[in-house]
C-alpha cells in the first residue's frame, strides 16, 4: 500500500465532510457572486440574494403580497412553493431543534456545532440534502412565469394530471404549461421548444398574444 492509496484518516474524512457541509449550506443561504463586464472593460463584482431568499422573495410575488401585502389577481396557491418550504424548513428544523431561528439561523447554529469524525454520515447525509434544494430552488425560479393552459395535450389529449405534494395529498392542475423555457405536457412529456410554441397554438387553435408572435394565448382554468 502506497502512500496514495491509503485509506483517509478520521479526522481527514471529518475535515472533508464538513468543509462539503459549509460549502452546501451557503449554496443555499450564502449570498451570490456575480461577475459583469463593464461597458469599459472593468471586471465589477456584484452580490445577488441566497438561493434561499430568492425563493422566499418569489414565493411573496407568486402570492400577490410582495408589494404592500394585498393579493393580486394571482393564483391562490403557489403549490411547488409551499412544498418546498415545507420540506426544506420542516427537515432542517429537526435537525436543529434546540436553535428557535428560521432556516438560515438554525444553518448557522449546525456551522458552528463541534462535530466529531462519528458525525460524518450525518455531515454526508445533510450536504446532500442541501444540494438536492439548492437543485430544486433552481429548477422553480427558472420555471418563473409558468402558466397553465386550458386546452387538451394535442398528443395525449390529457386535460389534467394529479400532483402529489410532499404532506401526500393529490393536487389536480392543466396537464399543459407554457414557461419562457417553451410548453410540456406533465403527463406524456412532450416538449414544444420556444420556437415551436406557434406550432402548438395553431393545434390548439389559439390566437398569438397581442405583440407575441410565438406564444399561445390560451388561459388557464379558473
């Protein structure tokens, strides 16, 4: 056995465990870092909001109460919203139960725990399940604008399709939804890229919205 093959030592494997667990947590509330080129070729550093808090913000606009708290003609619901919170505040709360704070806080009360090389599974274990959020935080923000269409899938001819949320209930919406990332149909999985979207507006025999050429106007069920 060579030095190069020899197995990590406990401390060694707590060290790797927890520097993955930092880097994990602050995935998901740590501010964001981004690069711009100025107009004059100037390297300017920008901060953005956590992952977290972005979908804290957007969950207040999908509601309506972002700007002063009254509700806006906008979906009662925000159902993948409220699953997500669920999830991420209803695990990390167990994980920290003697820390009162919200998420963030409760995150870093874990930073500053005095973990022992015993810990490392559970370090692993939590990492994963930040990473996985931080995955999902994506997915729902870039899905922003999202709406669903009142219209049969013109391959499958599905209208609906049963969501199941994280507490187990059966959520029925549209089996179609339009998103700036093109139209899907959640039941046959049939995608219609950005460019297509005439192609099935003309299925679904919808008009254009007025000033978009390549958008169905089709609107969801009340």
């Amino acid at each position: 056995m060579t030095e190069y093959d020899a197995p990590a030592l406990p401390q060694e494997r707590l060290d790797a465990a927890l520097r993955a667990f930092d880097d994990a947590a602050h995935a998901l509330i740590g501010p964001r870092f981004q690069v711009r080129i100025a107009p004059d070729g100037r390297r300017i550093v920008m901060t953005a909001p956590s992952v977290y808090d972005e979908m804290t913000a957007e969950m207040a606009g999908r509601q309506g109460t972002a700007f002063g708290g009254v509700a806006r003609s906008l979906p009662p619901l925000w159902v993948d919203g409220v699953d997500f919170f669920r999830e991420v505040d209803g695990e990390v709360a167990a994980w920290a139960p003697g820390e009162l704070g919200g998420t963030p806080a409760r995150l870093n009360y874990l930073l500053g725990w005095a973990w022992t090389p015993l810990d490392v599974v559970q370090l692993d274990t939590y990492s994963a399940y930040l990473m996985r959020w931080v995955s999902l935080a994506s997915e729902l923000i870039e899905g922003r604008g999202a709406f669903p269409l009142a219209a049969p899938c013109p391959k499958c001819q599905a209208s609906e399709v049963v969501h199941v949320d994280n507490a187990g209930e059966h959520v029925r919406k549209p089996a179609l939804e339009v998103s700036m990332r093109g139209a899907e149909c959640h039941v046959c999985g049939e995608v219609w890229e950005p460019r297509n979207l005439t192609l099935l507006a003309a299925a679904l025999r919808c008009a254009p919205l007025a000033g978009v050429v390549s958008s169905p106007s089709c609107l969801p069920s009340s």
